[in-house]
C-alpha cells in the first residue's frame, strides 16, 4: 500500500494497481465494481476482478466484496471475463456460470419444457435466430447478455398451402409434402434431394432427377442428390421426380407438337411424356400417379388428341398397366385399347355434350378430371 501525501492540505490517496495501470482512490475502502468502473471498464457485469497474491496466485473478488488498500499487498488486481453471464428469456433474467449453453438448457433452467417450446435468439444486429431444430448446438454466452424468446411448436404444416399464398412457413414438429401427386410427412423442414427420391420409393435413387416447384417462379429448379432443401423458404409449393432414361431403355418420342400451354403443363409435372402418331395421335405421360387403392400406385395415362384439337374435346382415358381395385370391386366401362403395340385399359368416361370449353379446356383440365374419375370408382 502506498499513500500520497503532499503537505497538510492534501488528502491522502490510495493506490489500486489494476493491470499493471495505476489508479488513485480517495478512500481506502473499495467494492469490485468500483475498481472496475475506475479501469473503465463498461458495462462492469461483463467483467470480474481478481486480487493478485503471492505466489502469483489469484482469487476471485465477488461482486459487492468490499477491499481494504490499506492492507499491505493488496493493491494488485487482474480484470478477466465475466464469472456469471446474464442473459433473458422472455423478458425474465437469467444467469449462468457456464461460457457456453445450448438451448435446450436455457429453456428448461427458464422452468421451460422444449417438447411445448423452442428457443429464438434476437440479436441487436441481424435476423433472428432460430433454435428449433439445433437444440444440442452449444451457443456462447456473451456480454452484455443476449436475448432470447420462446415460441410453441406447430403440430403439422402443409407446405403446399403455406407456398401457394407465399405465406412464412412455421417452425412445426412435422411438415406434409408433395412429390409429385402424393403426399408425405417428415419430421424435419431439412431433406436432401436424394432423400426425396427415396421417400417417394424410386429405386434407385440415382436413377432419377428431383425438380421443386416455386409459386414466384416459373421454371422448376433441380436439386441435386446431396443438396439440401429448406422446407421453410418462402413461396416453396412441391417436387416433381423425372426418370433420367426413359423406362425399359425407350427413347422419348415427339411425333407431333402441342400447344405451348400444355406443354408448359406437362413439363411442369416432371413426368417423361412423349406424343406418338400410332394409329391416331397419343399423348403418353409415364409414372403417372394413382391413388391409394389400386393395385399400382403409378402407370402410364394415354390420351387421344383429336386432329382439331383443342377447339376439338379430349374424350375418355387410358391406362397402362390395367388398373383394378384392391377391394376386388369392379370397375364398370372399361375395355381394351392396343397403343403402340401394348394393351392399356380404356376407360369410357364423357363429358355432358357442349361442356368442353375451347379456350379454357385443355389437357391440364382433362388430367384433373382423369383424377376424379379414379378418386371417385374408388367409392362405388
């Protein structure tokens, strides 16, 4: 300890050696934070202070301690990281020994269930950050203290709904999907290209090529096997799967055009189609997908474009392998039709006279009514 004193009119000061500086105090009775705040140190919570002893030894001076610097050899200190980080959960402090926590200890020391709730941390610069899905990543505690708010979970999400009105998507327990005309839950909003496929049973996997869909977009974009895709991108509607090579080693054959709408249609489907001059003018789509209840789950869908088209209606449809129900009812106005040099199984199926609508009707409108045909035979 060391005094100052310079004549009678001078009050005597007190040192305080604080990372090697000096500095003067005009009492000899001092708290830990009034040594920090005297090596400007700011805001004092994200610091601690350490009185040097002998032997080079250190111990910790707690917040509030009070210091006599008369007392010979005390006048050392050292400034080091905080002991105790503050930080706030819904608006409600905490505190933590630990440099480093995960998200699943801030909830559930916040008296939080993660199973009901998950963590969103707010920075003061930048987006929000959201834990949902990274409950073991260890996050650094910092000061001053971060904040953090909580959010229940959603049960379900359906991607395609949220996507069509480009509405942001929900952090949820499980997320329905499209793949090309069927549905699947999965647990996570991350799923990787390859993982598509083989949630939609292709085998293998490597064999075909996966396309999503955006409704503020109009190409689809491929996504490659390794690639991961975020669920919850904005706008984001559903996959298409496409075969690389054309089943059993057939080339795709373009015998005659079609009108730029249904083509853009049909390729929006991500199903290999092809158009044949076989006997008549046929439009072929492969993998076309059936609903649960018949004895395949994809085929190919003919269709037979009358010359005049599309002033001139679609009429019926055509199926390839035949289709018939699991529940062994049969399917009624069905017969046998050679396309190509295979039998596909015809289904006479009309339209009331005078309800094609040149202009409105299109392939795309007799592939929906196609699908409520087998929707519907389902339920006879």
């Amino acid at each position: 300890m060391k005094n100052i004193v310079s004549g009678n009119a001078m009050p005597h000061k007190y040192i305080a050696v604080i990372d090697s500086k000096k500095f003067e105090f005009d009492q000899p009775i001092v708290t830990s934070e009034e040594l920090l705040t005297k090596a400007g140190k700011k805001p004092i919570e994200c610091y601690s202070i350490y009185q040097k002893l002998e032997g080079c030894d250190l111990q910790f001076i707690p917040p509030g301690e009070q210091v006599d610097l008369r007392q010979l050899g005390i006048e050392h200190f050292e400034v080091k990281d905080p002991v105790v980080f503050h930080y706030m959960v819904n608006k409600e402090p905490e505190t933590t020994e630990y440099k480093n926590l995960i998200p699943n200890q801030i909830l559930k020391a916040a008296g939080l269930d993660p199973d009901k709730v998950y963590l969103i941390q707010l920075p003061k610069d930048g987006p929000k950050i959201i834990y949902a899905f990274q409950g073991d990543l260890p996050i650094k505690m910092v000061c001053p203290g971060l904040t953090f708010i909580t959010q229940e979970w959603v049960k379900l999400v359906n991607i395609e709904e949220y996507g069509s009105n480009c509405k942001e998507v929900p952090v949820a327990r499980k997320y329905e999907i499209k793949i090309d005309k069927i549905n699947y839950i999965v647990d996570s909003p991350f799923i990787t290209g390859q993982q598509l496929i083989e949630l939609a049973n292709k085998q293998p996997f490597s064999n075909w090529d996966v396309y999503k869909f955006y409704n503020n977009q109009p190409k689809p974009i491929k996504i490659q096997h390794g690639e991961v895709v975020d669920l919850m991108d904005k706008c984001l509607l559903r996959f298409v799967l496409q075969p690389k090579e054309q089943t059993d080693g057939e080339s795709i054959r373009k015998d005659f055009s079609l009108p730029e709408e249904d083509v853009q249609f049909l390729d929006s489907l991500g199903l290999p189609w092809e158009t044949l001059n076989s006997a008549g003018l046929w439009l072929i789509v492969h993998d076309y997908p059936v609903p649960e209840g018949y004895n395949t789950r994809s085929c190919q869908v003919a269709l037979t474009i009358t010359p005049g088209y599309p002033a001139v209606e679609i009429d019926m449809a055509y199926f390839h392998p035949h289709l018939e129900k699991l529940d062994r009812k049969p399917i009624n106005a069905i017969s046998v039709q050679d396309i190509y040099g295979r039998s596909f199984q015809r289904w006479s199926r009309h339209r009331k006279p005078g309800d094609w609508r040149p202009g409105i009707d299109n392939i795309m409108t007799h592939l929906t009514l196609v699908d409520n045909w087998l929707l519907n035979d389902l339920k006879r």
